[in-house]
C-alpha cells in the first residue's frame, strides 16, 4: 500500500576528516545526525560526501543515512540513500530508500524523500509503499 509520512527534522554535521582542495573544488566528508518528528519519529545517523566548487551555488553530495525510527506507528529501521547537486544555487535532490534495507514493522519498505528548508527549518514529505498493506 502506498502511504504519505509529514513532519520536520533537526539536522547536525561534523567533519569527519579535514576538507581536501582539488582544482579549485573543496572535498569533505562530513557525519549526519539527525532527530525526525512528525509522522516519522526517530533519529537518522550517515556519513556524506561533498563537493563545493569555487562557483557561488555549485555543489554536489552523496550520502548514506540509517534511520532508526517509528513511521506512522510501525517501528523499524531502513536505509535512505541521497544524490543532490547545486547548480549555481538551483538545487536538485534524490532521496530514497535503499531496496531490501527495512527491518521489523519497515521489512519491505520502499520510497522517495522529500526535503523543503524554509527559513532554516527542515520539513519532509515521504512517500512509502509497505508491502501486504502493512
């Protein structure tokens, strides 16, 4: 069955070694650690990978996150996986689950994430599907 998750996140990231500049373009790997509330309620733990081009708005990032969480009543854990890049401040984001990754409750689980920042604060939408109208 296909369901629909809303809520906020809180998000904090730490450099996990020191940034390196290759051609004018500065590499960092960076921690995630974020608290969700809302429909989904839980913590997000990952590790992201950056580049941040010399060009104001340029940049692009990859990331693993594993979230620990209870969506809309059923408890379980899952993988997002993340791809996004600026383009000269236009922004382009792919969230999803990663196949296979649910466990518990969330066993099967498959999606698409969507983040919306305004005035400094994180809201999400997800679109989900369980398997066996779970």
């Amino acid at each position: 069955m296909n369901y629909r998750a809303k809520g906020t996140f809180e998000v904090s990231m730490r450099p996990l070694s020191e940034a390196d500049t290759i051609a004018g373009t500065k590499l960092a790997r960076m921690s995630l650690d974020k608290k969700f509330s809302g429909d989904l309620v839980g913590t997000g733990k990952g590790e992201m990978l950056s580049a941040i081009t010399d060009v104001k708005g340029s940049a692009g990032y990859v990331a693993i996150e594993r979230v620990d969480a209870t969506l809309n009543g059923r408890k379980g854990s899952f993988f997002f996986q993340h791809s996004g890049t600026m383009d000269r401040g236009a922004p382009q984001l792919a969230v999803t689950v990663v196949p296979d990754s649910g466990t518990e409750e969330l066993s099967g689980i498959t999606g698409k994430f969507s983040i919306n920042i305004v005035e400094a604060k994180h809201y999400y939408e997800f679109e989900y599907t369980l398997p066996n109208g779970r």
